[in-house]
C-alpha cells in the first residue's frame, strides 16, 4: 500500500473500532449512561467523516446508518436494548472486516459490500420506527417558491424544453453544514457528482468582513443544482446530507421570465398581428421566418428580443404552448411582464406532433440560384474527367459556390442540410451534394418557372492551372473564379 493516508486511515479506524467496541460491552453490562453514548456517537461520528475521504461507499453508508441510530438514542427517541447493542457490534464487525480488506486488497469484497448493504437497511428500519411522523414529512416535502430569474435565460429555456418533453426538471438548493470539512464532507465533490446534471452555481452565503480573521475550516458556501434526475434519485445521491438540501420542482409559468430593457426597438404592433394571423393559420414554417426576421431587427440587449427568444423557443410546442406564446405576445404590445397561468402540470403535458416542414413548404428560390446550382452539378460531374493536379481546386471552388448560393436563399434548414452534406462529402464522393442538387431544382414548388438547363463550358485540364475552355462551336468561355467568400457574403447582404 502506498497511501499514507489511507494508512494512517487503517490505524486510526482500528483504534477507534476497538474503544467502540469496549463501549458497547460496557453499555451491555452497566446500563444505559448518557455520557457513554454521546462518546460512542463521536467516535462513530469521525469514523464516517474519515470513510467520507476515501471511495468506500457501503462503509461509509453503513456508519452513517449507524450514527443515525446513536442519534436517535441520544435524542431518546429511541431506547438502548440488546437487540440494538447486538445490531451495532454487528455493523462494527463488518466494518473491521472492510478494514482489513482494504489493508489486503485496497478495497473492500464485494461479498463484504453486500453485508455492509443490508446492515445499513436493517439499522434504517429500526431508526424508521422511533421516527415521528411530522419528521418524515418534512423530509420529504418538496419547496415551492423560489426566485428563478436568477438562472440564465439559456438555462430555463433548457428546462423548459425539458418540461415540455415530459421529462423530470428538479432544482436542488445545498447548504453544507459549517463544520462539514470536520466531518471528511467533501461539499463540492457532492455537488459536482449529482446524477444529470446540467447547471450549477455556487456562492457564499455569509458575506467575509476580515479576511485575516475568517475561519477557512468553516463552510459558508451553498449550491444550487439543476437536474434531469428524478427525486428519488437525488435523494439516494444526497442521503447523507438530506437536512442540508431543499426540493424544487419550477413550473413552466415560473420558468418563463422575459428580461431586458423595456424601451427602444421597431413598432411591433404589425409583427404581432401577422404573428397572430399565422398562427391562426398554423403555417408554422412561415411563422418562424417572420419570428427569425424580428429578431434579426431586434438589439438583444431588449425586453422584446428576450419575449422573442421565448417565443422562438416554445414555437416547437404548439398547441401546448399557445397560453404561454400568447402572453408574451401580449408583452410585446405593452413592454409589461407577462401574467401567466399554469394550465398544465408539467407531467401531463404530452409531445404534440408539429407538422414538419418540407420543401414544397418552403418559400421560392430565385430562378437564378436554381441555375447557379444546375452549373455546379455539370461541373461535378465532369470532375472526374479532369487531371488530378487540378481536380482537388475545381472541386473547393464548386463547393464553395454552392455553398454562396445555399446562403443567399436565408433558408436555416437548408443551409443545415447541405453543411451537413458538405462535410461528410470529399472529391471521391459528392454523390449526396448532386442528389441535393437534384431534390431543389426537379420540385415545381420551388419556382414559377421552367429551369432550362444551363449550357455549360468543356472543362478541360492541359495546364496545372484551373481552365474552363469552351466547346469549339462556342464563341465566349466561361470562368470560374475564386473569390474571398467574406466578399461574397457582403456583395449578398
């Protein structure tokens, strides 16, 4: 064993289980003393917080079962008997049998593991008898009020999705005990292993007037935690600190809480009503044009951009959603904040289907971008005819010509889509960029007007350089060039 501390972990244990044990006998034989038990609840006591420093878990549940019971008697809430003095030897024997196994092994047998578990819940039992009822209540009562603005906004809409998707948002607020680090708490580490996390903070609840005087053995920090775990799973997780934690489950009303400065920006009055309309007519891919149009007008620093930013969020949701979409319409007419309440129990909420959107749904592309994609698919094409010195430059500029037009079309999907199609794509496979070409311009939908196909330049590869020479009946040839794309992109805007 290389440890020292785990073996100075060893020594101090075995010494401590031996004075525990020769309390036990003597408490057996004299009688109940309350100074007896109070030695026996520190020893007890330190020996769990000493098990804490280390990855011992089933030891250290089993002694935090038994400091409980020790508890208990102390408080007399429970009575000492043989059959308790029996259960506690017990437990001390098998924590000495992990002693042992760890000096052997560094770890204590699974077989060991086991006996340790069942201990812990025979002891949990008998603590659960001598426990009042209002006790247990309190345990398991889960908070109500809480400010939750102080979450960042990208956070909530988080949670908020997650409510809507049926799934479980729990908030955890954990406030360790002052003399925890005494105990071998280790409070962060706690907090940072929570079961599904996906937020966190941390800060001091006690302000520090002197620095050269504060106590730095003292705890003053608390944590908030968000999770997607069930309650019960984080009660399992947080079972030796069950007093230093309160419940939260936010409601989607809580949750959405539009910030910002409340003056300046575009009339809105027009957007709203359009908004409403659209909505009446559930034409859900227009709906979110227009809503990503106002936005773009919209400095975000404003109430109105962060109502938009909920709206845009929610939008995916409908028709659940709708009482909370309509409140912050409402918002936006008046700069207040919105008034919701809760129709739904985030448990009852089902996902509703939302029409997903098509291309036939999708607004027109200009004619003279369909052309421009039919130029490039020629040009690809007839990329394997070309030299190899060649082949790799015509291909990066066909790509990023087509890449030029996607972007010019302001459509969010599918510049999504050919991404996607871009990167999985290389010059010895752009059969899915061809296939996408085709899809566009082959749907009517997409233009008022017959496509005719493009007559195109011969490519031809007699120099290391790019060339497009024209067939010899054609007079003018056509070039292709390579410019800067943040050029293009501002030609575009």
């Amino acid at each position: 064993m290389k440890n020292p501390l785990l073996q100075q972990f060893i020594i101090e244990s075995r010494d401590y289980l031996q004075r525990i044990g020769e309390i036990l006998i003597k408490l057996e034989e004299d009688g109940e003393s309350k100074d007896l038990l109070n030695e026996l609840f520190r020893l007890v006591h330190t020996l769990k917080g000493n098990s804490g420093l280390f990855d011992f878990p089933m030891m250290t549940k089993l002694l935090h079962a038994s400091e409980d019971l020790m508890n208990r008697l102390r408080e007399e809430a429970l009575k000492y008997s043989s059959e308790i003095a029996d259960l506690l030897l017990e437990s001390m024997d098998i924590v000495s049998q992990m002693i042992d196994e760890i000096e052997a092994y560094d770890e204590p047998q699974l077989s060991t593991n086991e006996a340790a578990q069942e201990k812990a819940s025979s002891i949990r039992e008998i603590i659960s008898v001598g426990e009042k009822p209002e006790e247990t209540k309190k345990e398991n009562e889960i908070s109500e009020s809480y400010n939750y603005s102080a979450i960042p906004e990208e956070v909530r809409m988080k949670m908020v999705k997650t409510l809507f998707e049926g799934k479980s948002i729990t908030l955890i607020h954990y406030q360790p005990e002052k003399e925890c680090f005494y105990k071998g708490e280790d409070p962060f580490l706690v907090a940072r292993k929570t079961p599904e996390i996906i937020w966190g903070k941390f800060y001091l609840r006690e302000k520090i007037e002197e620095i050269e005087t504060f106590d730095i053995y003292s705890c003053i920090t608390d944590f908030e935690i968000i999770s997607t775990a069930e309650v019960e799973t984080l009660k399992e997780h947080f079972q030796y600190v069950l007093d230093q934690i309160k419940i939260f489950k936010p409601k989607i009303s809580a949750l959405i809480i539009p910030q910002g400065d409340q003056n300046g920006g575009p009339v809105y009055e027009d957007f709203v009503q359009d908004f409403r309309n659209l909505l009446k007519d559930k034409n859900i891919p227009l709906l979110k044009n227009s809503l990503r149009a106002i936005k773009e007008l919209t400095a975000s620093n404003l109430f109105v951009a962060s109502c938009l930013r909920w709206i845009d969020t929610l939008i995916d949701y409908i028709p659940n959603s709708m009482p909370y979409i309509e409140e912050l319409l409402k918002s936006i007419e008046t700069f207040e904040k919105p008034q919701f309440i809760e129709t739904l129990e985030p448990k009852e909420l089902e996902r509703q289907e939302v029409k997903v959107e098509t291309l036939e749904d999708k607004a027109k592309i200009p004619v003279e971008i369909l052309k421009t994609l039919q130029e490039q698919k020629l040009i690809l094409e007839k990329l394997n005819t070309l030299e190899k010195e060649i082949r790799e430059g015509v291909f990066c500029s066909v790509i990023q010509s087509l890449e030029n037009a996607i972007n010019f079309t302001k459509d969010i999907d599918l510049i999504g889509r050919f991404k996607s199609i871009k990167e999985s794509s290389n010059l010895d496979n752009f059969q899915d960029i061809i296939s996408f070409i085709n899809e566009l311009t082959e749907m009517k939908i997409l233009s008022p007007e017959r496509i005719e196909p493009p007559k195109i330049a011969e490519i031809t590869s007699t120099q290391k350089e790019e060339k497009v020479i024209s067939k010899p009946e054609e007079t003018i040839a056509t070039k292709i060039l390579k410019v800067d794309e943040e050029k293009i992109n501002r030609l575009m805007n």
